[in-house]
C-alpha cells in the first residue's frame, strides 16, 4: 500500500464557450484521503448510457478530432448551437466523469468506517471513476466479498438498482405487471431474473430474433420483436396475458412508449362491459428512463385519457424510497452478484482506449450486447 | 304543463360495421318521469369539443353526405379502417349525445325533490340532452334562480369544473401557478377569472393577436402568443416570474406540451446553483384534456427526467375528489354564474341545424371564439 505514484490520471470533459467539446486525461496530484475516506484504485469501471450523456454532451461527433496535449490523449468535436442551449450549465467547467466502479482501498484515512475498508475490493459510486484513483467517502463504497472479479463488482450500482427500482416502482404504484423496452440490455437481463424470481410478470420487447432468442434462453415468458410487422398485435395479447399496466422504456425517442400505452388501453378496452367516448379507466404509466433514440417522442394519443409518461431517475427514486428499502436493496446486489446481477462486456479497454475515435465510435453507437468495461490499469 | 307533444325529438350517433357514421334526428315516445325523476324541456345545450368526439367519432367528415329518413335529417360519413380500431366499442349502438344543457322542469315524479324542481329552471348532466325533453334523476339538475338565461344556464358543468378542477389539481399536487393553452377558449376566459379571483399566477397561451387582446381585456396578466418567433423565450420568462410547474394543455397534438415541459425546465434551471447532466430536480407536470390537434404529440425531451405528461379527464377526478369538493365546486358555479362563469356563443342553432353539413363544418373546426349553443324550441 505504499508505492503509491504521486500523479492520478484522470479523464475530463469541457464544454467551451465557443461552442466546442473537449474531452481529454490530464495528470492531478493524487489525492489524500481524510479521517471518513478512502483511496481506492479503480479497477474496472463500465461505460453506461447515463455516463455518455455528459462525456459527449450535445457534441456532433462525426465533427471529432483527435490530438493530444501535455503528451495525453485529446478530443475535440463541435456542439451544434441548439446543443449549446443545454450545455448552458456546464460551460467552463471541466468535469469528471465515471458513474460507478470497483476497485481496491488501497489508502484509508483514520475513522473505523474507513480503516474497516483498507485492503478490501469494493464497489463505488459517485462520480469521477475514470480515472486511475477515486478518494471518496467510505459510505459511498459497497464492500463486496474478498476475491470479486473487479468485472463482476464494476456494475453493482446503476443497473442492479435501477432494475430493482422498477419492480418497485410497479409494487408501490399498484401495478401487478410489467413492460420493458430495449429488453436485451443487461439490465434488462437483470430485470428478465427478478421477475423471475420474483412472480412478476414481464412483457419484454427488442428490435431482433436474436435478441428474442437470448432473451427465451434465460427463461423470459413474454419477447416481442418490435420489428415484426404484427408487433401492435403480439403486444396486446400479451398485455392482455399479463395485465401489465406499468412499462420502463429506455428508448425514449420514436413512438414505441406511445404504441405501450396504446396497447395497453386496447386490452384494457377488451375488459370494459360498455363503451365509453373517453376510453378505459384503467391507468396506464410508462416511464421514459433512456435515451437510446435522442429524437422526438411521437406520441398518437389513441389510448384514452386516463394515461401518463413520466422520466424517471434512479436517484429521485432512492431518495423518495427511504433509508431502509435502499439497505434491503443493496443487500439483495450483493448477494445476487454473480447469478442475477452477473452484468456481461463485449469490450475491455484503457483510459487511453476510451478516447480513441473509433472506439468512441463503437460505445457510443450503445449497440444492444455490446458494453464497454475501461480496466484503468490493464 | 299539461300540453306536451307524444313525441320527443332526440339526435343519435350510430357506428355502423362496415365502417359508416350516421348521425340523424328520431322521433321517440315521450317519456314519463320515475318517481324519483324529473321531465325537463332543453332550451339550450352547448356542443363542447367533448361532444363532438361521440358526435362525429372518427369519421372522415369530408365524405359527408345530407340525406333525409322518415322526413328527418340523416348524415353519412365514412369512417377510415384505423378509424374504425377505436370505434370497435360502440359498432351498432344508436347512441344519444350531448353532455350538458339548461331547460325547465315540465313534469316530476312523485318523489319530494323530484317535486320541489317543477316548474324550476335547471341545469342538467347526464348525456342524451341535444333533445327537446329530457327525462332524468333529480340529483342530477342543478337548480338555478328563477328567471336565469337558459344561455347562462347551458354550460354549468364542463367547462366550469373542469377550469376549478385545475385550480383544484395543481393545489393538491402541491404546484403554485398554473399555465393553459388554448386560453383564449370560454374555459380559459373563465381559468383567467378564477385564477384572478384566488391569487393565482396563470400563464396564458394563445395562437393570436386578437386573442392576446382578448385576454388581456379581461384582466390576464401572462398572456403569450405561440406564433411569435421568441415565443419560448417569453414562456421562460412567465415561467421564471411565476414559478409555474403545472399546465393544462386542450391542443394535445404537436410540440406544445413539450415546449411548455421544456420552458418550464429552463426556469428551473436558473435557479439551480449547479450543473447537472439529468437536469432540475423541479417537477414538471403537464396535462393534456383536449384534442384541438388530433395529429401526434410530439416531446423533444429537452426537460431533464423530472417531468410527466398525462392525460385528464373531469370526471374521474371529480370522483377522487370526493363529494364535500364536488359540492363546493357546484355551489361557486350557481354563486357566480353569470360573472365568472358566464359563457359566450358566437352561434344559435336548431336540433335539425346541427345536422346541416356546412353547420357541421363550422362547428368542427373548433374555432377559439367561436362556439355553438343548441336551442332545441327556438
């Protein structure tokens, strides 16, 4: 725990007033941990869609230029002046990124809490992961078992909690069922085994017969190809089948919340006795939480009035939960690491790597089976 | 009240399978109040944009056709295969329409109220009222003073609930101003006053000049219009003064519901002390109960993930309101019917009127201002 290097590299991400991204590594001083923090070396760290969201920002990237600077890699792309206009926040500002983490405590400052960590393999959250080290609060790490593959505890936050979210959601909001899009990803694989687990019912929905094919091997009853032409059909029988009334919808873009919520009224239509002008009463909820497709939604409004989409945020979530949902939650993550939350990566990479354009080319197509996992230290 | 024809004249909409509208005139037995009930002769029924989507269904009204049945009028529309998907409820039902209207009580049953309301000028609700009688429980007139309008009388119910059911939603949900589309509507004029009367701040959208104009002849302090070309810039500017999170849209199709998402997450934006790549944590509510665009909503999601967009309808809040809500709204609509709540017909028409195709043209183009009042005894 001693050979420390005095220098941590980390990755950044500026908006410049002109109208212009940069995304770069630069070398800081490596941090020193207070009385309540730890030290850790960041051992993997993956690259989720809410992470792209503020490392590429509004910026045109097919604009994207590649140099270096101080001898560390440096990208630079335009942001299109409507981009600009959401970007108004973070102008100036060079930020750090890297939602969640795993790695090792290899210095601790002086409180229990955080002596308690020394030496231990642990999951982090937070922000500013890329890089080669994160000093951050004990609190916010989720001591994991001795000898977890830093691959296995790299995703303990995002997806297990989000998925977990959503059944809860379902449950709190009077649901009994529920609808997923982009079902293939691998919180939706996580999701695909709680609700197994959990006597859920589940209407998964992808965009191919491979992704239907992976989806039956793990055990999902409902898989529904957007792409056949008889989709509308297959969703309402199955709405009808299950009674899902509460969909999550990590696309965001194009009319598929709007098709949810219309099927979801036409089997509810199927249950009313009588017609009525104004459609069914039964309400009908889909949460828009990705943004997979950055365009418009289209929504065609044929699903009465009696209906409502929502964004949703997984820390919005926690925070409204309560303390000890969060703790039973977070239990349940661990306990499950490598069967329900076993999270798959097509890619391993470099800090160096993750600024490479083609390989920001690749990740940031956000491919259904594709996920990038960055190994700061090989 | 002895004098009454055997006969009452009703109008009636009729889906047919192989995808036809009819709407016509019939000649029916008059009938004969129950004991609890009341006979009421219609001397003025509004046609609401809500009846208009039981009237004409999803006919495609440029294939109307005039014709006669029995020496009344009958009009034909065919009815496009999509169309015919929503209608499936109600293929082969003559059903009556019309929501609500103001007439005199002619007969009563035997009851103590049904009794108490003869000879009295009422308001009613209930559908089946584009008739010249209307035979209904006595619970479900409104007894108004002696000598009232029948005209101020016509539109006790939908359009006033509905504008304090907005007042009464943002309230409950914990929101301190309100924005409105449309607003130039006999709704909005009355939301105007309202929202003046109770202190509260309301930003008022309109497509026009002469209805900017109008609106601020009654007193609107926000009043902006979506046709100038820095229209969101003067919505965030309302917005920002006024601290409104809550908006009730009767346009539903097209990009203004997220606009006004989007503006709404503007203002909340400058007052956050710091960046953040999710946007506000403001919640945003936006509710759409119209459809004077029935083409697709259209959400460019530039508003964060705090945000939720749903549908409304009067009567199910009106349930969950509860009945100590439902009676003091009643009793402000009679108190200040003819200030607050006064409407405005730009038209009066016969029941046979109604059926004329170039009537039917005008009325369905739902023109602010324009507004049509059924006089079914002249």
């Amino acid at each position: 725990m001693t050979d420390l290097p005095d220098t941590n590299l980390v990755m950044l991400t500026l908006v410049k007033p002109e109208g212009e991204l940069e995304v770069f590594l630069e070398r800081r001083p490596m941090p020193n941990p207070a009385p309540h923090e730890v030290l850790v070396k960041v051992l993997a760290t993956p690259i989720n869609p809410s992470d792209l969201g503020l490392l590429l920002g509004a910026a045109d990237m097919s604009t994207a230029r590649a140099s270096t600077r101080d001898g560390l890699p440096l990208v630079t792309a335009d942001i299109p002046a409507p981009g600009m206009r959401a970007m108004a926040g973070r102008i100036g500002d060079a930020l750090p990124i890297g939602n969640e983490g795993c790695g090792l405590v290899v210095k601790a400052g002086s409180s229990p809490e955080a002596q308690a960590l020394l030496g231990k393999t642990v999951a982090l959250i937070g922000g500013e992961i890329y890089a080669e080290y994160r000093c951050l609060p004990a609190q916010m790490c989720m001591l994991l078992p001795d000898g977890t593959d830093p691959r296995d505890g790299a995703s303990c936050f995002v997806n297990p909690l989000t998925s977990l979210a959503f059944t809860e959601t379902m449950r709190m909001e009077g649901h009994s069922a529920l609808v997923h899009t982009a079902a293939a990803s691998n919180l939706g694989q996580m999701l695909v085994k709680i609700c197994a687990k959990d006597g859920i019912p589940l209407v998964n929905i992808v965009r191919s017969e491979a992704q239907v094919a992976l989806l039956k091997s793990i055990g999902a009853a409902h898989v529904i190809n957007s792409s056949d032409e008889d989709f509308m059909d297959q969703l309402t029988a199955a709405l009808t089948e299950t009674g899902a009334t509460c969909g999550f919808d990590a696309i965001g873009g194009g009319k598929l919340a709007g098709q949810i919520l219309a099927c979801m009224e036409a089997a509810a239509v199927k249950r009313m006795a009588s017609y009525s002008r104004y459609g069914s009463d039964t309400f009908k909820q889909v949460y828009i939480y990705g943004a997979l497709d950055l365009g418009p939604t289209i929504l065609n409004r044929s699903f009465g009035l009696t209906w409502s989409l929502s964004g949703f945020l997984l820390t919005p979530f926690l925070q409204k939960a309560g303390r000890e949902v969060n703790m039973r939650l977070r239990q349940r993550v661990v306990d499950e690491l490598t069967t329900t939350f076993k999270s798959h990566y097509s890619h391993e990479i470099s800090l160096t790597d993750a600024l490479a354009l083609d390989i920001i080319a690749e990740y940031n197509a956000k491919r259904t089976g594709e996920k990038y996992l960055i190994r700061p230290h090989g």
